[in-house]
C-alpha cells in the first residue's frame, strides 16, 4: 500500500501584531499542534514585508498549509504569495486589531477550544482576490475619505502609529474638513465623472475592524461589491458614518451600490488609497476581480460570506 504524506503546517508569527498578543498565540498554537502530533515549523516577520518572503520560502518549500499569525496586514503579506499556488493553502490566526479578514472566513479572535477543532479540521474554500494597479488585495481597498485618514496616520517609513488619540483626531478632522475628489470613472464598460466623498472596493464585507461599507459582498462569486458616497455635508456624513457599522447606509440617498469584475478610476492628483489597509498613492487605479483564485481555512460552524460550500 503507498504511503500517504501527512500535511505539514507552517505559522508566520508577527510579533507586533495586536500590540503582542500574537506572541500569546503563538504559545497556544504550539500546544495545540503538540497534542495533534502534527509536523509544524514557526518562523517570526522581521520587518514590513518580510512575511511576503517567508511565505514564498515556506510554499516552495513544501507546506500544505502556510498560516498567517497576525492581523489583516499580516494575512495580506502572507497571501500575496499563495495567489494560484496549486497545493499550498492559506490559513490565519487572528491576533490583530480589526481582524476583518478572518471574520469572512467565520474565524473569531477569542478561539475557544471547539474552534480550534474545526480550525484543524480544515475545510478549505476557493476565494476570490483582487487587484489594484497589479498589487493584491483579499478583503478591501479604499479611496477617498478613509485613504485619507489613513495617510495621516503612517509614519514616514510606512509604519503605522500607535496613538489611538490621534487616529480619531484625523476621523474627526476629516468629516469636517475632507473635500470630495473629481474622477473620471468607468464601472460595467460605462465612463462617467463625478464627485466622490468615499470609495470602497471589497471582496468582504467588513474592513476598518468593523465597519460593513459592502454588506452583500459574497467572497467567491467572482464580482468586486463597489459602495460610492457622493459629495455630503457634515451630518449626512455622520448619520452614513453611523449606519455603516451594521451596514443600513446603502438606503441613504448619497450612496451608491454597485457590483462589477472591473472598475477604473482616474483622477488630476495623486491620492491615497489602501489595500486590506496597506497604503499606496496614485493617480490612476485599474481594479479587478482574480475568481477563486485562493485556497483558504474557514470555520464552516460560524458565519462566513461564501456562495458555495466545497469542503475537501
């Protein structure tokens, strides 16, 4: 009879992830792969971008299931490896801030016992990605109001500050003060121009550690959800700010749904946009869907935002 090979694990540790709560993780994880007697490697992300690398190594090297121990900054560096890889699977741990990617995937913060099982247990889905002038994003991208904020709170070497203060001083500040930006737009093969307060691209539904901008995103049916906020005064921004929390904003007159697999967006500037949170800055933005192109560990016991179910 042949010998079947058993599934290796490998876990990439970012050690600065939920202010070092990753680091906890870590321990229970290796308690949990000791009483499974499973074969698991743990590697720790050095710097920004080092988690890219040490994924490419891990999948050439052989891993079954390559796993991202940290936030969704984490999961994007880890991911961007695995695009189209035939053999090597995603997983995540989450041990960041928002999360907002394992939560598509019905994976809590607070792992009890049972999800630990299932997590071993590993049910695996094909999921779309995305992409935006050729980078690669698995949860969502944001331009306008919420790029903005977000480009105030980096560091000059890219690093994001830790003052929570002034993370909600530049919210603040920026529903009072933020202009919609002109663009040339071109959505379902149709151009148009407008003014746009906010622009949110997601594969999920949630981003920003909870706010649901695309709530009927389904993960794995091959389409990019589009939610647009025309120019707004101060208290339309904050009553949609307040509604996109349990994701009731899509009947406010000055948004605007769409779904679409490509979407191109110009503008006279460069601007901030993000990608699962990331910052880049351009002037020009070609946006597609990459279907099922992902295989990814999900908790099939908890909500998740797929079409199908195909376990293996």
């Amino acid at each position: 009879m042949k010998e079947t090979t058993r599934p290796t694990w490998a876990f990439i540790v970012n050690p600065v992830a939920g202010s070092g709560h990753a680091l906890i993780t870590e321990q229970e994880i290796k308690k949990q792969v000791k009483e499974r007697n499973l074969t698991a490697e743990f590697v720790r992300s050095e710097k920004k971008g080092h988690a890219t690398e040490l994924a490419s190594e891990l999948a050439q090297k052989g891993y079954t299931y390559v796993v991202a121990v940290g936030g969704d900054g984490t999961l994007n560096e880890v991911a961007r490896s695995l695009v189209g890889h035939p053999t090597c699977t995603l997983g995540v741990i989450p041990s960041g801030t928002g999360n907002d990617f394992a939560n598509m995937l019905g994976l809590s913060p607070d792992f009890s016992q049972e999800s630990w099982d299932v997590f071993f247990e590993t049910h695996v889905q094909n999921l779309d990605v995305g992409s935006c002038n050729g980078n690669y994003f698995f949860n969502g991208m944001g331009l306008g109001f919420d790029a903005q904020v977000a480009s105030e709170n980096y560091l000059p070497n890219g690093e994001l500050k830790n003052v929570r203060g002034n993370y909600l001083w530049h919210i603040l500040k920026n529903l009072l003060f933020f202009k919609a930006q002109k663009m040339q737009i071109t959505l379902n093969g149709e151009p148009k121009e407008k003014l746009s307060f906010l622009n949110a691209v997601g594969i999920g539904r949630r981003y920003a550690g909870g706010y649901y901008l695309t709530p009927k995103a389904i993960a794995d049916d091959g389409l990019l959800d589009v939610c647009m906020v025309d120019p707004v005064n101060v208290l339309q921004r904050l009553s949609i700010l307040l509604k996109v929390p349990k994701g009731t904003h899509l009947s406010h007159s000055k948004v605007h749904y769409y779904q679409t697999q490509k979407l191109r967006i110009e503008l006279d500037h460069k601007a901030a946009y993000h990608l699962d949170g990331e910052l880049f800055f351009s002037n020009r933005f070609e946006i597609e869907i990459h279907p099922g192109k992902i295989r990814v560990i999900y908790n099939p016991v908890q909500d998740h935002y797929f079409s199908e179910i195909q376990n293996s």
